[in-house]
C-alpha cells in the first residue's frame, strides 16, 4: 500500500472496498429489521491484512429525515411521538423529532419519501425543500445512511394529530418560535441526530432562508 497522504484524509480515504474481504454473511434474525453475523477481514494502515474476525450488523436501511421551518413566521414545527429506544431515558419516550421515515417503497427517490412523510406526519405540503447532508447514524454496528433536509412550510394553522394507524403512530405536530427551540435543543427533549444536525443548520442557514423566503410565495 502506498503511504498515507495526511493532507488528503478529510477528503478520500486510502482504503477502498476491495481492502475488506467478506468470508461468511447469514441472517441471524429476521423481523421488523435484520440482524446478520458477517465473518471479516480488512487491511489495516501498515499495509498488512487483520486477523478474521465476526461482526454483528443491524441491517436497518436507509431514511429520510427532515427540519420543517417557516422562514415567513419564523416558526420551527417539531413531531412529538413514543420511541421505544427511549424507555430508559431521563425524559421519558415521549421525544419531539423532525418528520422521518424509511426509504421502503421501491423506485421512490429521497426526495418523494420526504414529501410522503411530511404529510403523513405532519399534515403539511413544503413549499421547498433543501438537501442537508447524508450520514450514518451509528456505523459501528448498523448500515443505516439518513439523508436530511429543510422542509420550508407555511405552519400558520399546523398542529394536529398525525400518522397511520397501520404503523400504529401517534403523532403531535407542535410549533414553537425558532429561537425558542434554539434555546432548549439540548436540553434532552430533542434526543436524536438528525434532530439536532437539523436544528444546528438551521441556525446557520436561518438569515438566508428568511431572505429567501419571497421566492416561494
């Protein structure tokens, strides 16, 4: 392996896909999700190849995610729902979120998955919609890859109870003023990433989506 460039890391890796070698992949339990045991080795940094080893991954799949803010208002609406990943949490399960769904339906690109859960999750239709990032959400131990985005909506009017029942959701919309959610999003209510990577570039892009904002009426 050629040596390691030190200026180039935050850009591409020296690694690709051929540096792991996969013997083993099986199910181990198959549900709602999959958890599968895969037998493994990858190169390591000196140039020479680990030992086997196994791993257990969280087949999740990937997601969608968004922020919903009306820059008109300057409003900030969050979901309100029971996460059961949260039953020891400090706050309790109840946690306020952005909109989010799986990418389960065939040939639906990020985008329509978004707009389809904005409406069955919030009731509401954006006026525009902006990519944020892409990112893994816990790469040690699952595949999981949520794409997230600005939902730029008219919530004057929004709140309401949401989801399908189907799915067994139970859903709140609820709107705050922007800077009061800026105020209390770490105060543990607002417990997950893409919540919080949403509402932290939000803060950023604010004055801009404000400024912006005529365009859409």
């Amino acid at each position: 392996m050629d040596s390691i460039n030190e200026k180039s890391l935050l850009v591409e890796s020296p690694f690709e896909q051929s540096d792991v070698e996969y013997d083993q992949k099986e199910v181990a339990y198959g549900g709602f999700f999959e958890m599968q045991k895969w037998q493994l080795r990858h190169r390591m940094f000196s140039g020479e190849w680990t030992e086997h080893f196994r791993r257990e991954i969280f087949c999740r799949g990937n997601a969608v995610a968004g922020i919903i803010y009306d820059p008109w208002r300057d409003e900030i609406a969050l979901i309100e729902q029971f996460r059961v990943g949260a039953h020891a949490h400090p706050t309790g399960p109840w946690c306020l979120e952005v909109v989010a769904g799986m990418m389960d339906k065939g040939g639906e690109s990020p985008e329509e998955v978004m707009a389809r859960e904005l409406e069955e999750e919030a009731g509401l239709q954006a006026k525009g919609m902006e990519f944020i990032c892409r990112y893994l959400s816990s790469p040690g131990g699952t595949d999981e890859e949520v794409f997230l985005y600005a939902l730029l909506c008219d919530l004057s009017g929004a709140g309401g109870i949401h989801g399908l029942d189907e799915e067994h959701e139970d859903i709140r919309l609820l709107v705050f003023p922007a800077q009061e959610v800026f105020a209390a999003m770490l105060n543990g209510r607002m417990n997950n990433a893409a919540t919080l990577i949403g509402l932290q570039w939000l803060q950023l892009n604010r004055e801009r989506l404000r400024g912006q904002a005529s365009v859409l009426e």
